[in-house]
C-alpha cells in the first residue's frame, strides 16, 4: 500500500521519483475475504480427515499473536454450519512480551522505561522493541515448546540499556528473583517466575474465555481444535487441556493440534476459497439493521419517538432500528431489501446508517434519554436527485 500510495513522504523511503502508478485492474471478484476462525476450522479438520472418522461438531480455538478466537461448526450435514457467534478476547501470544517488558520494568523502578526513552527516543524504542520482540520471541518459544528438563531462560541485556540504568539497578532484579550475570550483562529468569508472572495472567484469561465458549454449549462437541501460533505451543495446549478436563469433569482426550497451527488460517484460506460451498451457512455475531423514521404505528412503537413529518400530515417514528439479520440467526447468502424515502424533501443526498447491536430486543437505535443503543458499523450515502420535484412520498 506504501509503494502505491500518493503520500508526498512516501517517495523518501522508495527508490523511484514518484509514487508507483496504482494497480489498472480494480476487480472485486478476484479478492476474496476469509473468516480466520472458519478457514482455521477448515485446515484443522483437513489434516484430521486424513487421520480417522472426521468428528462432527468441533471448537476452534485459535490463538494467535494477538487475539483469540473461538468458534463452533457443526459438519453433521456433509457441510459446515457455524453454530455459535463467534467469541474470544485480545490476551494473544503478544501480552506475553508485553509482561515480560512490564517486570523489566518493574527490576530497574522505571515505568515505561521512561527515563531510558526520554535519554534517546528513537534509539530506546529501537532497543527496547528488539530486546521484547526479537530476543526474548525466541526464548519466549523455546519456553512454550520445551517443557520438561527446562529451568530458566537468558536474555543478554542491551548496552545502551545498561549504560542507562546501570548495574546496580540490575543487582536489585534480585529482589524479584531474576538473575543478573555483570559478566556478560545477562538476566536470567526461572521457569516458575516465567510461568508465574508472565504466562500466568495471558493464559488465565484465555482459559476463561474457552470456559465461556463452553458454557454457551447446547449440545456436546467431539473435538477441540488448537490452532495459531500460540495456541500450539505446548505450554499453552497443556494448561488449556487441563483447564477443559476440569470444567468439563472428565478427560477432554480430543483435542487436536494441526502441525503447523500458525498456518492453520493461511492453508485452510486457500482450500476455502478452492471451494466456497465448504461453509454452508453461519450464525449471525450481533444483530445488524439501519436506522429509519417509518410512518407511526401505534401498534408497535412508542409514543416517545412520534413526531409530525415536515409536510405537515404524516405522524412518523424516529430512531426506528430496522433489523435485517437477528443475532443467533443462522445466515445463507441471502440480499436484504427495504424501501425508504428521504426524511426531507429538499435532500438530494441521503444517508443511511448501518448499525449492530450485541444485545437482544433493541427496538430503537436511540434510549428516551437520547443515548445511543446500537453501534454505528458504515452507512450508505446515496444520491438521490429531483429535478421533476415528485412529491416526498413518492420518493421511494
Ligand atoms: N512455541 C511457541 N511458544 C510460545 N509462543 C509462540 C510459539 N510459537 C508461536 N508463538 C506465538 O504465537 C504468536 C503468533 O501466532 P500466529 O502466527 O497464529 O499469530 P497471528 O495470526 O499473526 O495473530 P492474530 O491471529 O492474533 O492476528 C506470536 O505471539 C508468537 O510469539
Ligand atoms: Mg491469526
């Protein structure tokens, strides 16, 4: 996007005197949008395929760098059919450098690393970004991959990091039982202090989200697919099989990890797309409508929001939430279709909002106080001209 961007600046990090000329071909059908949760349901359930009778109804678990997803297909049909809205949280393998950074922060009594980043900005993010996102990525995975014989991890600590803050800062991580080597600037940290106070909080809340998953359950599922980078890495698979047999009061023994999870989403894209139909249908996530001003029914709306229309003879509803697709609604590819007129007859332009709501029974994008109730996602701007000035209402 860089490369074809018009931005004058952008030319200062590209070796060409101008912006790229944009792309000719502006072909929609040739891009197609994937469902992460649904295409890691379609890989997963692929490579299992290959090794037994394929089950029928499955959890998705995919935990990636920074988010989890949870999803639940039911395949019982030939075809996939999506059986819960999708769920999840933001507590990603990424929290883990970030917790990592935090009790760094919190052995040199610098929040923020603030005076370190004040000294030299440029050069402190620099260092700081490729100590939590490049060194310890790598300890990080062997910690999450090796956990039997491991003991502790090492980090070798910047110069410019140490010249800041000095060895004695460093010495004082005692306190917080990591251990400093001045020898070679190093720190290392054990493996109870990496599960204690950096895994622990990520994975806690990422089991608390697949005990929500679980809890939304009707019916039993066979299996529980782990996917994404950090799903499956075997510190993570294990508190969270463990977590499963504890809420679920016996042992969860189906719980299958493809053998690349982190390409889960990317290969299972691809077989999505070399066949469509391989998703039947899905559950809506939230309920979706617009925001309209039909005419009043006193059958159906509330006094609240009457009002007397501008040519002065039509009572009309306002702050009405048409909806199109309820929540829980199961979704084929279907075309929504209403008619309207323009709230006022000298638009040539109208606009119509497009809203979802997570709760249940909204019938007004708008409380009688005037608060908002549903969340605006886009809306639709039309042109609407008049040169013959056909009256208002009928102007559909
Ligand atoms: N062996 C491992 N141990 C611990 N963490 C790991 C391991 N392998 C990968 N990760 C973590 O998994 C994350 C990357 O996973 P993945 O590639 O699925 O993420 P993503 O799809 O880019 O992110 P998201 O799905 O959240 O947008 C990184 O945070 C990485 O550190
Ligand atoms: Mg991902």
């Amino acid at each position: 996007a860089g490369l074809t961007s018009d931005a004058p600046g952008i030319t200062r990090f590209t070796p060409v005197d101008s912006p790229l000329p944009r792309p000719e071909e502006v072909n929609p059908e040739m891009l197609s949008l994937a469902l992460e949760p649904e295409v890691a349901a379609i890989a997963a359930q692929h490579q299992s395929e290959v090794s037994g009778t394929p089950p029928e109804r499955y959890m998705v678990v995919d935990i990636g760098g920074g988010t989890v997803d949870i999803t639940v297909h039911d395949k019982s049909t030939g075809r996939i059919s999506v059986l819960l809205p999708p769920m999840g949280n933001t507590w990603g393998g990424t929290t883990i450098n970030e917790a990592l950074s935090m009790l760094l922060e919190e052995a040199v009594d610098d929040g923020g690393f603030q005076s370190f980043i004040e000294s030299d900005p440029i050069r402190a993010i620099a260092t700081l970004n490729k100590l939590f996102f490049e060194e310890f990525e790598e300890r990080k995975k062997r910690f999450g991959n090796e956990i039997e014989g491991f003991s502790k991890i090492t980090l070798s600590l910047p110069r410019t990091f140490m010249k800041h803050y000095g060895s004695d800062k460093l010495h004082e991580a005692s306190k917080l039982h990591m251990c400093y080597d001045p020898g070679d600037d190093s720190l290392s940290i054990g493996y109870n202090l990496l599960e204690e106070k950096i895994f622990k909080s990520t994975v806690d809340k990422i089991i608390e989200c697949v005990r929500a998953a679980f809890d939304e359950l009707t019916d039993h599922i066979d299996t529980v697919y782990l996917v994404g980078g950090f799903g499956g890495c075997r510190f993570v698979r294990q508190k969270i099989e463990e977590a499963i047999a504890q809420h679920c009061g016996k042992l969860y023994d189906n719980i299958v990890c493809p053998i690349y999870p982190d390409l889960a989403v990317v290969s299972g894209a691809v077989m999505w797309r070399k066949d469509p139909n391989i998703i039947q249908s899905r559950v809506a996530d939230a309920t979706y409508g617009i925001g309209c001003q039909p005419e009043f029914d006193p059958s159906i709306h509330d006094e609240h929001y009457q009002y007397l229309d501008e040519e002065g003879y039509k009572q009309r509803c306002k702050n009405v939430f048409k909806v199109f697709v309820l929540k829980g609604e199961v979704l084929k590819d279907e075309v929504y279709k209403t008619t309207l007129i323009p709230p006022s007859q000298s638009l040539t332009q109208v606009t119509i909002p497009i809203y979802c709501t997570g709760d249940d029974g909204v019938q007004y994008t708008r409380d009688k106080k005037g608060k908002q109730t549903v969340r605006k996602i886009g809306e639709l701007i039309l042109d609407v001209p008049n040169p013959d000035n056909i009256p208002r209402d009928e102007r559909d």
